[in-house]
C-alpha cells in the first residue's frame, strides 16, 4: 500500500504526493517534482492532507466471454463492465462463474 499523504507547495504552486510505501518510520514524506528533484514535508506542514489509511484500488475483474473488467472494484452504474483490451462494454447479474463478488463474499465470510 502506498502513502496517501500530500501537500499544495506554494512554491512551486503544484500538489505533490507521496511516493513511500504507508508506513514512514520518520514521520516524513517524500515526493518527486517535476524536475526530478524532490520535496519532504511532514503532517503539520502548511497545505499539507495527512496520510489515511485507504483500501488498495483494485479492478473489478469480472469476466465474462473472454472479457475481463478493468473498471475499479464495482458495483458499476446500470452493471455496465469495461474491458479496455477488447475495447468493448457489456452488461452481466451479478452470477458466478462470471462475477467476482461470490468468491470475495466467501473470502469475507468468518
């Protein structure tokens, strides 16, 4: 998981991001500027967002003919699935073997 912190330099008038893995032992962030050079800061830095702790955005993954959804982890509008390999949408119930949400509903279970 990545570090989600940030901060509006007013310097350089640019939003940075973190670039480190969640977990600093230091307390401080690091991010890359355009120019390859790189900025640090910590939580209490003016124009400065705090890391929090954010689910890993993963893709959806439902399949269906060969396709494979490449949209974020759903449920998606209208059930509409997007596979950008083929190029193509489609529309499916929520069933397996071509949905994901039973084998996560399974992995969820106590």
């Amino acid at each position: 998981m990545r570090c989600t912190a940030r901060i509006d330099d007013t310097v350089t008038a640019r939003l940075h991001r973190c670039t480190l893995p969640a977990r600093h032992d230091d307390d401080w962030h690091r991010g890359e500027t355009v120019d390859g050079e790189w900025i640090r800061w910590k939580d209490d830095a003016p124009g400065a967002v705090p890391h929090r702790d954010e689910p890993e955005l993963v893709a959806c993954a439902d399949q269906q003919h060969g396709w494979t959804c490449t949209l974020l982890d759903g449920p998606h509008p209208e059930h509409k699935h997007w596979d950008q390999e083929a190029g193509r949408w489609w529309q499916q119930a929520s069933e397996a073997p071509y949905s994901n949400r039973d084998r996560k509903a399974a992995e969820a279970a106590p």
